[in-house]
C-alpha cells in the first residue's frame, strides 16, 4: 500500500470513520478533487465525473458490501495510478 493512496482515503473520508461509501467518494472527488489534484495527491486524469467515480467504486469494492476499505481501496488506486 502506497504513501499516496493512504493520503487520498483520507482525504476522501470526510465523515474520518475509516471506510469510503458511494456518497463519500463521489462528493470528495466533486469538491476536493481539484485541489487534490493540484497538490498532487491524485492525478489531473484522476478527477472524473459522478459515473466515473461510481464506476470506480464499484471496482473497488471487492466483497459488495457498499464500502470500501482502506485495503479495497488502495489495491486499486495503487494499480490505476501507478503508486505500487
């Protein structure tokens, strides 16, 4: 697990309860992404929009039950971004 993806999860975590839901991710990658982004906590191409994020969501959530892990999470993000 990356530096960088532990700094996104918590970044994206906005309610600090340790898992990710739906909501969580698309409204942080909504509001924050942006700055995330210029500060270079996640890629420019990163950012996406709602169906792109819920896509992603869906991805990382490997054992269906609608929250994602900081484990989830990471193997993911570490792949799509290149951080492993």
């Amino acid at each position: 697990m990356s530096d960088k993806a532990r700094r996104l999860f918590e970044a994206l975590d906005l309610d600090h309860d340790g898992v990710l839901t739906r909501e969580e991710v698309i409204v942080a990658l909504r509001t924050k992404g942006p700055s995330l982004a210029a500060s270079g906590v996640v890629p420019f191409w990163g950012v996406q929009d709602v169906e792109a994020s819920s896509a992603f969501f869906d991805t990382a959530d490997q054992n269906g039950d609608a929250v994602l892990t900081l484990e989830e999470f990471s193997a993911v993000v570490d792949r799509r971004f290149g951080w492993s």
